[in-house]
C-alpha cells in the first residue's frame, strides 16, 4: 500500500486528514478568528500546525487536541510551536470540553479543520456543552454548512439544522476549494462561526426530549407527522397546539419542535 507524504508525514486517511495549505484561506480564516492575546483557544486536529502558527503568535498558550499520535508528538516537540501548546493526544469525541473550560476558568474559543466522517457526532457534543464555548470556528463539508443553515421546507432542513439553530446563531464565513488542500478531498468546505445564543429565542422544558423528537420525525421526513410521531402524539394532541399532523418534518419550524417537546414532556 502507497502512503501520500506531506511535509514528512504520512497522511493517514483514517483520521480523515486533509491539510490546508493555501495562504490566502489561511490568513482568511484565522481573520475570521479573530484571536486576541488573553483568549483561551483549542484547535481541534491542527495536523502540521497551518493555523497553528499564526494563531500561536497572537495569544499566551494555545489547546490542541490531536488524535494522530506522530502530530500529537509533533507538536510538542516543534522548537517553536511546543512551549506555548497544551496538547492533548486524544479523540475529539472524548474530550470534556465542559470540565477542562472550568478547570481554567475561562470560555472556550475553539476552531478547526473537522474530519468530514465526524462533524455531525462532534457537532452534537459541542451543542451539549454550548455554555462553556465563547465561539467556535469550524472547517465542515460544505453540504453540511448548508444543512445547519437550512430553513423549513428546504430540502437540506433537518435535525442537524434545528439543534444547531436552537442553540447557536450560525454564519458561513467563507467556502474553500478542494485544491486548497493535500490531498484534495472531492468535495468543498466551508468555514462556519458559532455563536451560542445568550437568550434562546425557542424554548423547551428538555433538550434531550427535543433531541428524541427531531430524530423520529426526520427518520421519516417524508411522511406526516401522524405517521412519524404517532408513538408520541394523538391527532388530538397535535391540533391542541395548532400543529396540523399532516405536515411532514421538513415543514415544522424550530419553534412548532419546542412545542411539540414541551407537550411530550408534560404529559
């Protein structure tokens, strides 16, 4: 088996590693960061350090959380980069963000180029622990940008867009290329800024319960809402809070899924 090398590393594609190398994209994203001095930053897979480099000049230590064990190794030997990192050798879908943002009494900034195969598990641990995170700066697939963004009656509307509106304003700060990096995926990115809502404009006794009621009416998104949540609502129950049960998932607004899981709740 053939290994692509890049800077002396071996690019290993289970870790889904595709490394940024355009400095136009780079100074772009690191703008949209916006790192200031006394920030507590993590970078999630910073790989060769693209980001790294430039956001370690601009702040007093920097967080890195790498799952490949040689760029974790990297890293904390680099003559430059080493003294100023935390790095932690670790999957990202292990990490409490929650416990390590008290120890050091301070709001996470975090930001990073995701491995395509976990944005969505790794995006639904961030909304769990969203009230320790100040902002987050994610590199996600494009097709999954869109998915966040996503409106009622759009086709890429879905559970992914209403966890992630219910607990973030979300903005698309800029599309990159696949020539951008090495190797070049087959699909575009986009960077993508989270801000956690200070005030929820939706409300719901329980997050969890809204979690459960996303999933059965998108796993059957083209069906009505009598037919997918039939376990959970009589026709009855739906009208008593003017939700017609023949909507189907994709129509049901972000607010309508709040109602809906209060009425679960409560009963």
């Amino acid at each position: 088996m053939r290994y692509q090398v890049y800077q002396g590393h071996c690019i290993r594609k289970r870790f889904g590693q595709y490394f940024l190398k355009n400095q136009y994209y780079i100074n772009e994203i690191i703008h949209a960061i916006n790192p200031q001095y006394d920030d507590l930053l993590l970078e999630i897979g910073p790989g060769l350090g693209a980001l790294t480099h430039k956001i370690e000049k601009k702040v007093t230590k920097l967080v890195v959380v790498e799952i490949d064990r040689d760029l974790a190794l990297y890293l904390k030997n680099h003559p430059i980069l080493g003294p100023k990192l935390i790095v932690f050798q670790q999957d990202i879908l292990t990490f409490d963000f929650k416990n390590f943002s008290k120890k050091e009494g301070q709001l996470l900034r975090v930001f990073g180029n995701i491995p395509y195969s976990i944005s969505t598990p790794l995006l639904f641990s961030l909304f769990t622990q969203v009230s320790v995170f100040q902002d987050i700066h994610l590199m996600l697939q494009k097709e999954v940008a869109n998915r966040l963004i996503a409106k009622p009656g759009n086709k890429n509307y879905g559970r992914l867009s209403v966890m992630a509106q219910y607990y973030c304003h979300i903005t698309p700060i800029i599309t990159i290329p696949s020539i951008a990096f090495i190797p070049s995926p087959k699909i575009e990115s986009t960077m993508v800024r989270f801000l956690p809502r200070e005030k929820r404009c939706h409300s719901t006794f329980n997050t969890q319960a809204l979690y459960h009621i996303t999933t059965a009416a998108f796993g059957q998104r083209r069906k009505t809402l009598r037919n997918s949540l039939c376990r959970f609502f009589s026709d009855e129950s739906l009208l008593s809070i003017n939700i017609s049960p023949t909507l189907r998932a994709e129509d049901v607004t972000i607010t309508q899924y709040c109602q809906l899981t209060n009425l679960w709740v409560s009963h």
